[in-house]
C-alpha cells in the first residue's frame, strides 16, 4: 500500500462535499509513485520487491472530521482511498478492538471494558 499522509490540519473536502486542491494533488502524487515504481522496476529489487505488481492499494490520509464520512469511505471503490486522520483512529480502534474481543473468545474470558 501507498500512503501519504499529508498535514492534518488541511482540508480534505469542500463544503460542496468536492475533493480540495490538496486532495487531489496528494492523490496525483500517489499516482506518480505508482507510475516511477512501474516504469523502475530496478529500484524495487530487494527488499523492495513487495512493490513490484499490478495492484497497488493507495491511501491519502489528510486533514481532520468525519462530516463527510460516507464519501471517504465511497473513495475505497475508487483508485486511491480518502480517509482523515479522524477516521484512521476511529478504523484502528475498530480493528484493534476486534482482535480483543476474538481473543478473549478463544480464551473464554471476557473482554475488557474497550476503547
């Protein structure tokens, strides 16, 4: 997976609910990433294989809220996910959550009060 993780304080999205300047650079230099990584393939040897392929998950990661959380999570059927840090923290506590309580299950025990 790609990432760029871009300065939490700009703005992600317009209050049209349209993607802002800074988005869609952020989201363009991904695409460039991409673009570098496939056209060198020499540089991605080694340690780096896991770049080579077709099929390279990206993620923006930028600015702060959840206003427009159906639209960040509508950009997962697009080229390049949309997500705030807001909404990074809120996945990773779900995730991590998760794993507790599956734990707890295969240990037969109950889970601790979560996050």
């Amino acid at each position: 997976m790609l990432i760029e993780l871009e300065n939490p304080k700009s703005k992600m999205i317009k209050n049209d609910g349209e993607w802002t300047c800074a988005a869609n650079h952020a989201k363009n230099q991904i695409a460039e990433w991409a673009k570098f990584i496939d056209q060198n393939l020499e540089n991605s040897k080694g340690e780096m294989d896991f770049l080579i392929g077709p099929n390279k998950e990206r993620l923006v990661i930028m600015g702060r809220g959840l206003k427009f959380l159906e639209k960040m999570k509508d950009s997962k059927y697009s080229d390049t996910i949309m997500w705030t840090y807001d909404l990074m923290i809120r996945e990773a506590k779900e995730n991590w959550n998760q794993i507790i309580r599956n734990q707890c299950k295969l240990l037969n025990i109950d889970p601790p009060e979560l996050f």
